[in-house]
C-alpha cells in the first residue's frame, strides 16, 4: 500500500522513535527469548529479524521486563511491516500496540501511533487488494485505537471501500445482529456496539445494493433495528 498520507506517517513514526529502546529488557528466555534475542531491545536502530520481530509483537506483555519500551523500539519497524505485508501473527496474544498503553505515552509518541494507524486504514481502504484482508485490517485498527469512530469515519464511499465494507459483514454480520460483540474489540462498551451496529444498519445497505449484494444490504439493515424488532422483520417471511 501506497500513499503519501502513509509514506508520511512512516516517516513520522521513524523520526519519533528513532533511538528508542528496552535498556533493562531480559526477555523470557525460559520459553521464548534467548538472551541473544532480548539484545535486539536493548540496542537502539538494528534491525531484528522478520522472524523475531513477528515474535516479539505477538507475545503477551508479560513476557517482557519493560513491555512498553520493548514495543517503543519496534515501532519503526513494526509499523514498516504493516504497511509492507510482511508482519506475520506470530502467536495467541493480540498485535503489541493493542497491549501497549500507547495513549499514555508522550504526546508526540502517541499521535504518532495514532497518524499512522488512521493512515494504514485509509490506505487500505484505497486499495482493491491489501497486503492483508481489509476487514482484518479494521479489526486491528480498531483494537488499537480501541474505538471504531474513526475507522468508521473513514469508510466513505468508493468501489475499493464498499468491496471492503461486503467482506466485512460476510464475516461479521451473524454476531452483529444476535448482538455479540466481534472478537477484535476488547471488552466493547455497550455504547460502542450501538455506535457500530448503527452505522452499519443505517450506512452500509445503499452502497451494498450498488454492488447488487441485495440480500446481504437487506440482512445488514437489519441492525439499525432494536433486537427483538430485527427477528420479527418481514425479511425473515420470505
């Protein structure tokens, strides 16, 4: 993915965490962290090994002495990997910056991260075919920012985005409407979920049938509709 909106996010990110490290970093060289590789965090601007890198983002926090720090001196390279494809989940703990109290970090860091996270998406959105699955991107976009008000501010219109927004409630929609909240949000706030399902069940429908995904555009207006009153919708008599 290409844009200049990303390109300068990329370069933001290098410039605010050039330097950064882990200094007292141990690792868990009992199951996952040789002390070879814990040397990676301590040492400012080398580049670790793909290998690794996808290792260490995709650990829980406590297998780090300094998870925060750790996740500060793999920015510029995690966030290369991102744009690039090339990050693999490497793991059962969610992606490093969803761990991380990223917000909490100096203001520059953290309007960084979040510049560049808003510009992963966007970029993702433009185009028709993502180094990842765009709605897999969302997913992680959201749980990152741990909001989906500014994702969903940037889904507007276009073939690319609501091509994206289809795969999306193929895979999302069923959870939607019995109101389970998706797995990529941690512990969504009640508010969050209306704020999703609304804008789906209000927004989403129109620009599915301009791609003639009739059925799926009635399903998804579904949402926009209180609990009980979606089960007792005529579409479901048809």
């Amino acid at each position: 993915m290409h844009t200049r909106e990303l390109a300068a996010a990329l370069a933001e990110i290098d410039v605010v965490f050039n330097g950064e490290t882990s200094p007292a970093e141990s690792g868990c060289a009992r199951y996952c962290c040789t002390a070879e590789d814990a040397t990676y965090l301590r040492t400012p601007n080398s580049r670790v090994p793909a290998k690794l890198l996808n290792r260490f983002l995709h650990k829980g926090a406590h297998h780090f002495t300094d998870h925060e720090a750790a996740m500060r001196r793999l920015l510029p390279q995690c966030a290369r990997a991102m744009a690039d494809g090339t990050l693999k989940d490497d793991g059962y703990a969610p992606h490093g910056l969803v761990q991380a109290d990223w917000r909490s970090w100096p203001a520059t860091q953290a309007r960084a991260v979040e510049t560049f996270v808003r510009a992963w998406w966007r970029a993702a959105l433009r185009t028709h075919e993502p180094p990842y699955p765009a709605p897999d991107i969302f997913e992680t976009t959201c749980a990152i920012l741990d909001e989906v008000t500014g994702p969903l501010t940037d889904w507007t219109p276009t073939p690319e985005a609501d091509t994206h927004l289809a795969a999306f409630l193929e895979q999302w929609l069923d959870d939607l409407l019995l109101s389970r909240p998706p797995g990529f949000l941690r512990e969504p706030s009640a508010a969050t979920l209306t704020e999703l399902r609304t804008w789906l069940g209000e927004r989403a429908p129109t620009r599915l049938q301009s791609l003639g995904m009739t059925d799926l555009a009635d399903r998804t207006a579904l949402l926009a509709l209180p609990y009980d009153a979606r089960w007792n919708d005529p579409y479901w008599c048809r």
